[in-house]
C-alpha cells in the first residue's frame, strides 16, 4: 500500500474519533448543565441580572 493510503486512513480515523469524542463530550456537558440548571444556582443567590 502507498503511503498516502495510511496517512488518509489515519487522517480519517483521527477525525472521526475526534467528532465523536466532542460530540459525547457537548451531550455530557448539556446533561450536567441542565441537572445544575434547577439547582442552588437557579434557587439560590446566583448573578445578580
């Protein structure tokens, strides 16, 4: 196989872990944020807006 097959190969594999990666990273952190959401934050003496 050429060089330039591997390199595309793991360029993609990179790529497509790192998409993945984010997007369970954004889910996670939106399911933290809206568990805080209606906690002490919200409740409690948050800014003063």
């Amino acid at each position: 196989m050429d060089v330039g097959l591997w390199v595309a190969a793991i360029a993609t594999g990179h790529v497509l872990v790192t998409i993945i990666a984010l997007a369970l990273r954004d889910i996670g952190s939106r399911g933290r944020r809206d568990d805080d959401a209606p906690g002490p934050e919200s409740s409690g003496g948050g800014g003063g807006g």
